[in-house]
C-alpha cells in the first residue's frame, strides 16, 4: 500500500530523494536504504511506486517536473536530490530546472552521453553520472591494473582509489615513501589483511600485501597506479 508522505520533526543524519524507480533508481534508493539512510523515492509510474512502497522509506507518485508539485511534498528539505530518469531526456531536464528553481542545495542526476551531461550542468545539475560510460571505463582499469581493487571519482579531476601496495614502497614507512610529496597523493587508510588504520600516521609501515586507500588527482593516481607491483 503506497504510504503517505509525511517528513518527521526529527531529521535523520542522512537523507536523500531519488527521482525516476527505474532499475538504477531503484537499485540506488534500496542500496542508501539497507545502509541506514531515509529515502523518498518519487516516480510518476503508479506501478513502480506500489511496487517501492515495502522497500524504502516513503514514496510518492507525482510528475517530478512539476514544480508546484515538488514544492508540495517540501523536497528542498532534502540536501540531496538524484535524478535518475534514464529514458525521457525531456524529464529529465525539466526536473532538474525545477528542482535548481526551487533551491535544492544538491542535484545529482543521470545521463546517457556527454551532450545530456553538459545540457543538465548547464540547468544547474551540480553532478552527473554517465553509469554505463564509467562502468566501461572501471571495468578496463580493472583489466589494464588488476592491482588496482576500486575507484572513486569524486569530479571531473579528482578520485578515491584502493591498491594493492606497490613494490616501490614497501618495507617502508608513509613518511619514508614520501607519497605525499612525491605523488602529492593523501593515503586516508592503510588495510593490512584483517587491520586497518584510518589516517595513518607518518610512522606506519607498509607491507606486502596492504592495499592503500588513496585521495589525489587523477593524474597523480595514474603515475601512483602504474608504479611496478
């Protein structure tokens, strides 16, 4: 049965409102809400909304590019607003616009190619994400460096990525790697097999087999990455 929308006096520490239950909306609301996070899903489609209803916190079926409508159900309480419409460009626009006009502090949304990409930016996207252009290109770094575990990209220049150590520095410690000034690389933990060391300290040494959890850019990651294993 599809809830009622109601927002509680209490705010959760974190909340998000996903446009558009399609496969990645859904996928995506379910994921934030099995990790502790309260989520309105919205959707135009009375049958996805049903079917939401049991999965998420609240749903609600309206027109998303409606912005009386966005307005109703308080959606710039929200700090963060991901519109995943992946078929009906149109919508997707014209959500986006209405959400920039009514003050969302935070819009992420979807496209398919890097001509919807830089049309919703201009709109006043503030992120968007091209799912199967960088599941492509994760999937050939993962074949070109298989030591490289995972990647993060934050924006256009910057990532988060976990590798396995490369020769180069171990036996070493951070401040004896010099990876910071160096690479200009900032290591935010250090996993070694079962312990991790969140911001490690300068002392700590690297061993075979730790994987580094590292913040740069992505041309420094690159050189960092390509190192010898």
């Amino acid at each position: 049965m599809k809830r009622n929308f109601r927002r509680s006096s209490e705010k959760p520490q974190q909340e998000y409102a996903v446009i558009g239950l399609g496969r990645f909306g859904s996928s995506l609301a379910i994921t934030l809400e099995n990790n502790g996070c309260r989520v309105l899903g919205i959707d135009k489609d009375r049958e996805l909304v049903q079917h939401m209803s049991d999965q998420i916190s609240q749903v609600v079926g309206l027109n998303a590019a409606d912005t009386a409508a966005l307005a109703a159900i308080d959606i710039t309480s929200f700090d963060t607003v991901i519109v995943a419409i992946g078929t009906d460009f149109e919508n997707n626009l014209l959500t986006t616009a209405a959400l920039k006009e009514l003050g969302v502090k935070n819009i992420i949304c979807k496209a398919i190619n890097d001509r919807q990409r830089t049309i919703l930016l201009k709109v006043g996207a503030d992120r968007v994400l091209l799912p199967e252009i960088e599941a492509g290109e994760h999937l050939a770094r993962e074949l070109l460096t298989p030591h490289l575990r995972s990647h993060l990209p934050l924006d256009s220049g910057h990532s988060i990525v976990e590798i396995q150590a490369p020769a180069a520095v171990i036996g070493k410690t951070l401040s004896e790697a010099e990876i910071r000034n160096v690479f200009g690389l900032t290591v935010l933990m250090v996993r070694s097999g079962e312990q991790q060391v969140v911001a490690p300290p300068a002392n700590t040494r690297i061993r075979p087999g730790d994987l580094l959890i590292m913040l740069g850019s992505n041309e420094d990651l690159d050189h960092f990455v390509n190192l010898p294993q």
